[in-house]
C-alpha cells in the first residue's frame, strides 16, 4: 500500500485490521508519530517511513520482526533507533540523510543485513562488529571520516565481496 506524499498527518486506524499487508509505503506523509494501528501489521516486510516528522519509533516497533526492509531516511536521527536491533530479518536497512554520529556496536545481531545504507550522516567511524556482516552493499558516502580513516574491519568486508560506497 502506497500512502506516499500525502500531507495526511494522521493514518486511519483501519490500517490497523490489514494484518495481511506486506508492503507499506509512508514516505513524505507529515507523521507526527509512528501510528499505533501499524503494531498489528506483523506480516509487514517492507516499510518506508522516509521524510516524516516524528523523532521517535515506538517500543512496539520491535514486534514487526517480519520486515526485511526497513527505510527511515531523512528523520534527523541523531541516533539509532534501539528498537531496531530486535528486527533480526532485515535484509535492507536504510538511514541515509539524517545526523548519526556512531553506528551501534549490535548491528552484528542483523546478521540477515544484506544492505546497509548509511550515506549522508555525521559518521567518524565504524564499528568493528560491522565486520562480521554478510553485506553486498555498504553505503557510507558523505559522511565525516577523516582522510585516513580506512579501518581494517573495511577491508574484511571487501575481502567478502562487498561493495563499500564511500
């Protein structure tokens, strides 16, 4: 379901009773908070909360541990979301455009990751842990590692066969 570029600032709480729904589109729609109606939605896979207004995912977000997609783009996070090391069948996590400054030591629980997009942040650095994920993509463009910053963990993903923007 596609609810993208709507200025509705609120969700209907019927969206709540689609417990079915797979796919959900929220891009660009004004949220002020993360609905409550979408707790219900535990087959969802692939969700996109890009561009909205909350600061904040729910606690009850760890319990849609069906999504492998996962998009919270622009937001002005300046942190990651706790909650998301819970979703361990994530496939594609995307952060970019927002203001993290440290990725979390327990990214190594998504172990399913296979796209990790992190551009456009405040990054200084990685951590070690992140050396232990099978990722066919890593995406750390235009962040604030220093010129010299190329550390070894890097170079173990390399040595797997990802693909490292930077």
């Amino acid at each position: 379901m596609i609810l993208e570029c709507n200025s509705v600032s609120e969700i209907p709480t019927w969206l709540g009773e689609l417990t079915n729904l797979k796919s959900l589109d929220l891009m660009d729609t004004n949220l002020k908070s993360v609905p409550d109606c979408l707790r219900n939605l535990r087959k969802l896979e692939s969700l996109d909360l890009s561009k909205n207004k909350f600061k904040e995912l729910p606690t009850w977000f760890e319990e849609l541990n069906s999504l492998t997609l996962l998009s919270l783009n622009d937001l002005d996070y300046t942190e990651f979301p706790a909650c998301i090391k819970k979703l361990i069948n994530l496939t594609c996590l995307s952060i970019r455009n927002n203001n993290l400054i440290v990725v979390p030591s327990w990214i190594e629980k998504l172990d399913k990751l296979s796209y990790l997009l992190l551009s456009n942040n405040n990054l200084t650095s990685l951590p070690e842990s992140i050396q232990t994920l099978d990722l066919e993509e890593l995406d750390i463009r235009n962040n604030e590692f220093s010129g010299s910053y190329n550390p070894y963990h890097l170079q173990k993903l390399i040595d797997k066969g990802t693909t490292i923007a930077r």
